[in-house]
C-alpha cells in the first residue's frame, strides 16, 4: 500500500529530474553555439600560422642545402618586363656576390 502511495511521489521526481536535465543540455548546447565561432576564427589562425612555419622551415631547408659561402638578400625590383628576368638586390660585389652567381629561392629552385 505504502508503494503504491508512494508511485506519484516517484513519478514526480523522475519528471523533475528528467526536466532538469533537459534544460541542462539546452544550456550546454546555447554555451557550444557561442563557442563555435570563437573556435573556428581560431582554427583558421592556427592554420594561417601552420602554413607560414611550413614556408620558413622551406627556407632553412633550403639554406641548408646552400655552401657556406651562401649570402642572404632582399629583392629590391623584379623586372617585370615578359623577355627580361632580372632582379636587383641589396648586396654587392663587397658583399660576395658577382654577376651569374645562382639564386635560390624558398622552394629551391635555382637560377642564374
């Protein structure tokens, strides 16, 4: 008799806990859709940064393959001109470097 008495009493428990639960998962999932912006724009920032490490390891790959007497340089001009490749950088002949010495760039493709 006392069980059966009882079986509201449980009844209502359960649908309170169960509702409980419902509004908990409503607010986890409102807190996740905040978050979901957030978490892409970082995603994409780590991509972008992925990238540009895979481009600068390039770099020091490819100055490793270069002899010691290899001279770093920044590009001035590049003609842009379809029947004429030149560049002018910033060094010199003081600096080690003569006309016709091969280039290298980033993805190691030489040139003279």
């Amino acid at each position: 008799m006392q069980y059966v008495a009882a079986i509201p009493t449980h009844v209502g428990s359960w649908a309170a806990d169960a509702l409980r639960g419902d509004a908990e998962l409503h607010e986890e999932l409102e807190r996740l859709r905040t978050a979901q912006p957030i978490l892409l724009a970082q995603l994409a920032k780590y991509e972008a940064l992925e990238a540009e490490n895979a481009h600068l390891r390039s770099l020091l790959g490819t100055s490793a393959l270069v002899a010691d007497k290899a001279v770093a340089a920044e590009l001035v001009e590049v003609a842009t001109e379809p029947f004429r490749r030149t560049i002018v950088i910033a060094k010199g002949e003081k600096d080690g470097v003569y006309v016709g010495q091969p280039v290298i760039d980033a993805s190691a493709s030489a040139a003279s």
